[in-house]
C-alpha cells in the first residue's frame, strides 16, 4: 500500500505500527504521510484565545507540504468560516473559508433534514448561526412571537437575557430545541471560562428540556468535516478528551492529543476507554513525525511494564502504585504511563501526578 493508498475503516494507515491492542499507537512515517486530512480543533489547538500557539502556523505549513489536506473543525458557532479563515491567515495559517467547518453548520444540516424550506428557527447565538441556517434554507428569528419551528443555541460572548428568555418560551411551546456544542468551559490564557455547555443549562433549567447537540463529540460535526473535506482516512487533532477525541473515537477515526490547550499529561494517563487518543504530543509538531509504539515489556503486562523510548512503566494496582523509570524524551514517558494505566483498573489522580513528577511536561 502507497502512502496515497488510505486504509479501509477498522484498518491502520500505511506506515502505522500495530503495537499492542488498546494501547497508544506507533506510526512509522510521519503522520502528515500516514493520513490524507487533519481535522483540526482550533482553540487550544492552533491559537490560545486568539494568540497563535508558538511553532502552529509553521507545523501546519510543513504538514501540507507533506501532502495532507487542513480542516479546521471548530465547536464554536459564533462566528462565520470567512471570518474564521481570516483570523488564521492574520495568524500566519494558510485557510479559506471552505477549510473551516463550524458545529453551528452541523447544526443547520440537522435542523434543514427536520424542517421545511423557509421554516423560522430562532437564534441564540452568533452571526455564525444565522448564516449557516440561511444557507440551508431556513429563517433566523429573534422572537418566540414568531412561532418558530426550532431553536437553536450556540455560543456568543454578548448573549442577553433578553434573548434567553424568548427562546425559553419558544421551547416551552413546542420548538425543537437544538444546541451547536455543549463544551463546558473555553480556554483562554486566564484560564477556562463559561463554554455554550453552561450557557445551554439555562434553558434546561427554565424549561425542563435538553438539546439535541451537534457538535463534538457528537457525530454530525465529525460527518460534516467528513463530507465537506472527502477525507477517507483523517485524522482528528484536538486539546480536549471530552470533545475532539472522544468525537473521533465515536466516529471511528484516528486521533491526536497535543498538549496545548485544555487536557493535560494527567488527564491522559487517567482517560477512560472512549477519551483515548492513537498519538500523544506536545503540540503540532507531531504531526511531522513519526511516532513509537507503545509494547510490553518482558513477562508479559504486569511483570514487564510497558516500554516506549527509554521509558518503562509498571502498574500494581494492588499496592496503588504506578511506577516509572527510565531517560529520554518525556512524551515517550508519557505513552508508557499511559499503556500501563489503560492496561489496569482503579489508577488514581495521585498516582499519576506521582508518576508525572519523573518527566518535564506541563501539569
């Protein structure tokens, strides 16, 4: 198989290295050659509240000199995939609009399969929203008074209560209540701050009604990338479990986890089947290489360890501990904390920190 060649669902890329089943996966060729489409999340990925991660723009240029295709695949719908594009051409990434898909577009997609042509959707949310429903067909609206079929809800940072209390009544008198993402927090240098996930429960609340959700994890944002990019072997690039690789595992795709945005080394050692990422790395870097596999050691799981680079890591889950030992790159050391905690049960918070303390990586 050529590096052109993608493999069938359920198969590795050319290039990829099987390891050991369940365990952070090796790829021999970088893995910019191993898979024809990034899809990559943008915040805590690409930029960090609107600053560009140091090093990204350059990544993602050598990335498609390589030959993979860029798409940025976003949660949030405030804003427009012009607007978007323009943002990270500013930031010194190469993008159009037709290389942005936003969860507000899965959304619109989902909400023009239900409804008519012309049907009035009210918005609580973004330009972003209202020009992803206009495409499709639909009528944004402003007021419960205009009987509308549906709401919609996506992030904006000037949302009124004005607003919310429109949309609560149009829930309560029957529209089909649909939400963009339910990210609960968004990153940002000062920290997480209120994401759309905690702006939905205030409809929840008031209305006793939970949205249908588009965006990551859920599956129409990852078949939106899809369709829009004709990607037959993507890859997903993320920051956070609980969205980007979560949604990649629901929709049977391959990821990568850097470290740059919202999880952290500790929350992969303790990611729980359904969160776990194919590749760790510090940032997009990662995509330019290839990356090891992850195998046991001597005597099999427990006895062995698990050994990536220079690095061995060791469970015993009856005395509590988790063990590492070893020298040389601190994202190998990584990978094997990470084989031997998916290898066994009841790893906890304290024994991976205590782990962690052996490699020079962000906490």
């Amino acid at each position: 198989m050529t590096r052109n060649e993608m493999a069938a669902p359920g198969q590795h890329p050319a290039g990829a290295a099987e390891g050991a089943p369940g365990l952070p996966r090796g790829s021999a060729d970088p893995l910019a050659t191993a898979y024809d489409t990034a899809l990559l999340d943008l915040d805590g990925v690409v930029y960090l509240g609107g600053t560009a991660i140091p090093g990204a723009a350059d990544a993602l240029a050598k990335a498609t000199h390589m030959g993979m295709r860029l798409a940025f695949v976003t949660n949030n719908a405030s804003r427009s995939p012009s607007a978007i594009a323009a943002q990270l051409t500013s930031l010194g990434v190469q993008a159009t609009a037709h290389d942005v898909v936003t969860s507000a577009q899965a959304a619109a997609r989902l909400l023009a399969a239900r409804l008519p042509a012309g049907a009035p959707v009210l918005v609580v949310g973004g330009i972003g929203l209202r020009i992803a429903l206009r495409e499709r067909g639909l009528r944004p609206v402003s007021t419960a008074a205009e009987h509308p079929r549906a709401v919609v809800q996506g992030y904006a940072p000037d949302l009124s209560y004005g607003l919310l209390a429109e949309a609560a009544m149009a829930i309560r008198a029957g529209a089909w209540f649909v939400a963009s993402n339910a990210d609960v927090t968004l990153p940002s240098p000062r920290g997480p701050q209120p994401g759309n996930g905690s702006l939905i429960q205030v409809l929840v609340t008031a209305t006793g009604q939970h949205p249908v959700v588009a965006g990551k994890p859920e599956p129409p944002l990852h078949a939106e990338a899809v369709q829009r990019t004709g990607a037959t072997r993507p890859l997903v690039v993320g920051d956070r479990l609980d969205t980007d690789i979560e949604g990649a595992v629901r929709g049977q795709a391959d990821s990568l986890l850097v470290l740059t945005g919202v999880s952290q080394p500790a929350d992969a050692v303790l990611a729980p089947p359904g969160l776990r990422p194919t590749y760790l790395a510090r940032d997009l870097d990662g995509l330019l290489t290839g990356h090891p596999a992850v195998t046991p050691g001597d005597g099999g799981f427990q006895r062995g360890g698990f050994q990536c680079g220079g690095w061995t890591a060791r469970l015993d889950s009856a005395a509590g501990q988790l063990g590492l030992s070893g020298s040389g790159d601190p994202l190998d050391g990584l990978r094997a904390l990470c084989g031997a905690a998916w290898s066994g049960t009841a790893v906890t918070p304290e024994m991976a920190a205590s782990a962690l303390q052996h490699l020079d990586l962000p906490a």
